[in-house]
C-alpha cells in the first residue's frame, strides 16, 4: 500500500529543484549586472584617474623673481650693498661660506656660496648647480671674479623671490622631481609609510596586519595600514570622509592607477601631493615647499633629523605642529630616528646626533615677505594680459626688472622729498605716484604707488588717469622736429581755431 507521505515526496524534490534553479539564475543575474555596472564604474573612474594625472595635475603659484643681478670686472659697486642683497635673499653670514646660502665678508672682499637655481636663457659652459663665487673690490669698483676659483669676467648672482601668487584653491606647492629628493627622504617615507610599495599592486593586505602588529607593540600609533598609492588616491582624487563607499572607491582606483603609472610616477606625484602643512589660509602641499616652510631649505639640504620631522608631519601636521607642539613633534621625529636607525639607515653617531638635536625650524611661522605690494599689481596686470587663468596657476616662474636697491632709494628719496613738499607748502595730505624705468631695457626697476611706503590698496602709479596739459606739447613737437624726413610739419587751419600737423 503507497502511503500519503511517500506520494508527495517527488512532489517536494521537485520544488526544491525549481527553487534552486531559480535562486542561481537569479544570483548569475544579480552577479552580472553588479559585474556590468562595477565595470562601468571603472571604466567611469579610469577616465577620470588619466584625465587628472596626465593633465595638469596641480595649480601651481607663479614665482615672481626680481632682477637677476650681474657682476662685471670694473663695475662699481658696493660690497656693504651687495650683502644686504644677499641678506635679503636669505643668506646667512659666516665667517667661512662652506654650504650653498652662506656667504663671508671682509672690507674688499665676498665669498658666496651660491645656491643652485635654474636660470633662464643660460648660455654655453653656464651651470645651475650650486657654486662658489668670490668678488674682490678695489676702490669702490669689482677687480676680480671667480667661479670655483676659475676667474671670469662677469658672474650673476641668485634672483630674489618677491612673491608666490597662489591660486584661488589655496594649495601651495613647489614641484620637485624625483630624482632631486634625496634618497633618506625616500627610503624614510617608505619605511614609516609603506614599505611594500615597490611589491604590491596599490591594496597590501599584508602592510595592514604588520601595521597593526607594530601598532600594538610600540602601543600607539606608528605605522599606517594605507598604502601610499590608496593616501595618493584619497589626496588626489578624493575628500577625507570615512565612509565604506569613500574606501571602495579608494582601493578600486588605487588598482586602476597602479595599472596605468610605474612605481616612480606615483611616488612623485605623492611627493608633491603629499598635504605637510598649514600657512594661515594657505596650504603646504609636498615636501619641496614643506623644507622651504619648516626650515627654509629645499630637500637636498635637509639634515637627518629634519628629514624625520618632515616625515613626521605626513601622519598629522596639525597634530605634530613643530610650533605649537614642539614636544608632540620630537617625540614622533625621534621614533622615527629609532626606526630609521633599526633600519641601517643612520649610523649609531649619525643617530646619537639627529636625536639629540633641537627642533631646527624657522623662528617665525609667516613665510618672509618681500612687501612690494604696489610693483607686483603691475606684474599681476601684465601677466592677465600676456597669459591665461590656466597657464598663470602652471608654475610659471616670472622674472622681473625689479631692483631691491632701487627700490629702497625711491622709497627714502619720496619719504624725504614729501616731507619737505608738506613743510614748504604747509600741507598735510600731499600724494605720490612714481616710476623708475631701464633706460636701456625698458625694464620697471621700481614703483611707489602712495606715500606709505608697502601699502597694497589704490596704485597711484598704475590706476590715476589725470590729463597732463599742455606742458606735454613742446616735448611732442620737438620729438617730431628732430626727425624731420618722417614728418613734415606744415600748419593747416580748421575754422581759423585748430591747428595741427600732417603725418604723411
């Protein structure tokens, strides 16, 4: 006898099957859309990674330069002078000029260690790179000069940074290349940061655990679980919120850009993307302008222990803010010391040195300014006129007419000369406007555009249109008269009042 249950049993077997069949054409479904619409997604993101990084990547300030200054066998000048010069380009005064940026002086003679720069339009034989000068004097004009004790006739000397006009997105950066960081600098940042990265392909499961593992065992926050391709892409491409959709997106471009870039593009791209730093409402992105910032160096000249400081500010600049937290900042430069001793990277006195060593950065947090408000409006209008909003945030560097010396007599000889004005003609509210122009080159050597000496509002010089009258005339005239074959002055009347003269 077939019992009930027995009948129903292919019934139920049945079901299940359809069941089963339905759930995994379902899920095959639901896996080829998630697979059609992840790849859309990345093509979407792949698009965007190459039109950000094989573009211009960053808005760079244009570094506006003053004159780049000559010297020439019999030339008249002042040794006093030219050490001012130096001084205001950040020289600093020794007794023997052993380092780029120092310089010695005597009563006849100036040794400057000149820092390397790239200067424009050099000729033949003319280097970039960091080099010795020496000027001897004799009564009052130069007698000899030397570039590495070779002996030239004429030699030039570093032009001084008047300012940086940083874009509207208020990130200020210079640009280095890779092969000008110093390999410490490198091999530190990888150590602390990421040590796989010359191995992994943009995600490191196994820098996470072993970041986790130091972590616990220095019992506090020493390494990161971030490979430096995901904090590139978070930097570059994306905000700081911490949501899973932010760090998907994070790990699924760091796999795209690693696929696109070599190992060495990305790291130089972090290095110059890299946020180390806040100046007031600017901020200090990459290590080039980060050593100009907390020490007043480029990157080549960074000692041991500054290299760790700067390091050191990758994981929170605020947080280690040499300033404001000068115990915060050497606790974490010596940890990283430590490491970088562990690591051979420093020897046992090259360590016992760096860690014993004080906080070496710059008085003053304010980047020096140079104050010349009222000559760099003129550069600003030329450089609309001559450039595009585009090209003017790509690291121009302008180099100016602009003479310091100039500069600070046409400031003094207005100071003087309108106090005497105001006595004279007992005036209290009298105004200035003046130009000091190459005569030879048509270069602005110096411009004052109010009686107060640095002041950045209304430019007399550039924005006061007043008629001049016709005291004008006579020089006209004149200019015309001297070269008679090209014009030929005749009088032609109209209505018996206006005369004037036919140009042919």
């Amino acid at each position: 006898m077939v019992t009930k249950k027995n009948i129903n049993k292919p019934q139920n077997t049945e079901k299940q099957q359809s069941w089963l069949r339905w759930f995994f054409i379902s899920s095959a479904k639901l896996l080829f859309a998630l697979a059609f619409v992840l790849a859309i997604f990345t093509i979407y993101l792949d698009a965007k990674v190459q039109k950000t990084f094989e573009g211009q990547r960053w808005q760079v300030p244009a570094q506006i330069y003053g004159q780049i200054e000559w010297l020439h066998l019999g030339e008249s000048k002042n040794v006093t002078q030219l050490a001012k010069l130096l001084k205001l380009n950040g020289y600093q005064k020794v007794f023997t000029a052993n380092s780029p940026g120092q310089f010695a002086q005597s009563t006849k003679r100036l040794v400057i260690y000149r820092r390397a720069f790239d200067f424009p339009n050099n000729k033949v034989g003319e280097s970039n790179d960091a080099v010795k000068l020496s000027i001897e004097f004799d009564k009052g004009k130069i007698s000899q000069l030397f570039i590495e004790n070779n002996p030239v006739s004429a030699l030039k000397l570093e032009p001084i940074l008047l300012a940086r006009l940083v874009p509207d997105n208020k990130e200020d950066r210079v640009l280095i290349a890779l092969e000008g960081v110093p390999s410490l600098l490198l091999d530190t940042l990888l150590l602390i940061e990421d040590r796989d990265f010359y191995h992994h392909k943009g995600i490191s499961p196994l820098g996470i655990l072993r970041a986790l593992y130091s972590n616990v065992l220095a019992g506090r926050t020493v390494q990161g679980g971030s490979t430096l391709t995901q904090q590139l892409v978070k930097n570059m491409f994306l905000t700081r919120e911490k949501t899973l959709t932010r760090k998907f997106k994070e790990a699924l471009m760091a796999l795209i850009i690693e696929v696109r870039y070599s190992k060495d593009q990305l790291l130089e791209a972090y290095i110059n993307e890299v946020y180390l730093g806040q100046h007031y409402a600017h901020g200090i992105y990459g290590f080039g302008l980060a050593a100009k910032f907390y020490f007043g160096k480029s990157v080549e000249q960074l000692s041991h222990e500054q290299v760790a400081l700067l390091v050191a500010q990758v994981k929170g600049p605020s947080y280690y803010d040499p300033w404001r937290h000068p115990d915060r900042a050497k606790n974490r430069r010596d940890l990283i010391l430590r490491l970088m001793f562990e690591q051979n990277l420093l020897s046992v006195l090259e360590f016992e040195q760096a860690v014993t060593a004080p906080l070496t950065i710059r008085t003053q947090r304010r980047f020096k300014s140079q104050n010349y408000p009222a000559y760099l409006q003129l550069v600003k209008s030329e450089l609309s006129e001559q450039l595009s909003s585009r090209q003017q945030k790509s690291g121009i560097r302008v180099f100016t007419g602009f003479s310091h010396y100039s500069q600070q007599l046409l400031e003094h000889s207005v100071s003087r000369q309108l106090t005497t004005l105001e006595k004279q003609h007992q005036q209290k509210d009298l105004q200035v406007a003046m130009i000091v122009t190459d005569i030879k080159s048509a270069e602005v050597r110096a411009l004052v555009g109010d009686k107060q000496s640095g002041y950045a509002g209304f430019n007399r010089a550039l924005h006061v249109n007043r008629p001049i009258g016709s005291l004008i005339k006579p020089v006209i005239y004149l200019a015309a008269l001297e070269r008679y074959e090209q014009y030929n002055p005749y009088r032609s009347c109209i209505r018996r009042t206006a005369c004037y003269f036919h140009i042919p």
